[in-house]
C-alpha cells in the first residue's frame, strides 16, 4: 500500500541527483542555511551567500561570529542548499561535514571575489575596493564534505500543484 502513496525507500533513489546535477544545482544562484553547535549544544542556523575554494563550498564572515566560534570550537558543519515553491518542484542538497577556518589573505580574496562575482556582478579591477571593504575582518569557512544528501523531486513527473497563474 505505501508504494503506491508515494511513500518508502523507493522513493529516494529516484529522486537523488547524480555528481553533474548536485554540480549544476550548487552553480545556480542559491542562499544556504549554515548550520554549527553552539556551546550549549543547540543550533546555531544562518543563510548565507556561498562560493567555491579550491573546488569546495566556500563561505566568508566576520571572524568574530558566533557560527567562526563555533567552528573553531568544534568543525562539524551542515549546509542545506534547496529550491522549488510546490512539492513536485522541490530539489536541494544537504552536505554534512568538517569546516576548515582559511585566514590567509591571498586564499580569502579568491572566495571573495568569486562570492561578489556570483551575487552582484561580475568582478573587474573597479569593484577592488567593494571586494576589499567586503573582506574587511572577515575569514572564509571551507568545507570539506563528510556525506551528501539530494533530491529533485522533478524526477518523479508528478502533475503540477501550482495554481494557475502562478
């Protein structure tokens, strides 16, 4: 009965995104929740704007942070990344993992610009002051994954539920 509710394990592998799409999807101009542990054990969650460093996932805040104390207290880290209004459209991506606190300068003008780049405009030697005033006391978090979870629920081919106009 389960499987035919749409409900069960079956479910979740035809919904995963192969490496090229969890690519693909990550590139698009997505916020992201941050997630981190805070000292009492709670979760500290946070959107944040991303970038890529050396391949990775990439965020840059203010050193001082509660999430930068956090991680440098304890590095484990989970990303959430998702898309999609109706269920039939839902997709993202969670990545679980460690974070890896970059300080060096050379290291946190690369993600800086690649962030300013995918949010605001494309980055030419103008925009070196923004960039800069942007990185003012800033670190960048990079993450190395531990797991992976996805879902596109597109794959599923159910009818649509958006209402008509929407």
């Amino acid at each position: 009965m389960g499987e035919h509710m749409g409900h069960g394990v079956k479910q979740r592998d035809k919904v995963k995104m192969t490496p090229e799409e969890v690519k693909a999807f990550l590139a698009e101009r997505h916020s992201m929740t941050m997630s981190t542990l805070n000292p009492d054990g709670t979760i500290h969650s946070v959107g944040m704007w991303y970038g890529f460093l050396e391949g990775e996932i990439a965020l840059e805040s203010k050193a001082k942070a509660q999430k930068v104390l956090n991680l440098r207290r304890n590095p484990a880290i989970t990303l959430l990344v998702e898309a999609g209004d109706y269920y039939e459209e839902l997709r993202g991506v969670s990545i679980v993992g460690k974070a890896e606190i970059v300080e060096e300068p050379e290291r946190i003008w690369e993600l800086g610009v690649d962030v300013f780049s995918r949010y605001t405009t494309p980055y030419t030697e103008a925009m070196r002051p923004a960039v800069e005033m942007m990185l003012n006391k800033r670190i960048v978090i990079k993450v190395i994954p531990d797991k992976i979870v996805t879902w596109d629920h597109r794959k599923l081919g159910l009818p649509s539920t958006r209402p008509a106009g929407a």
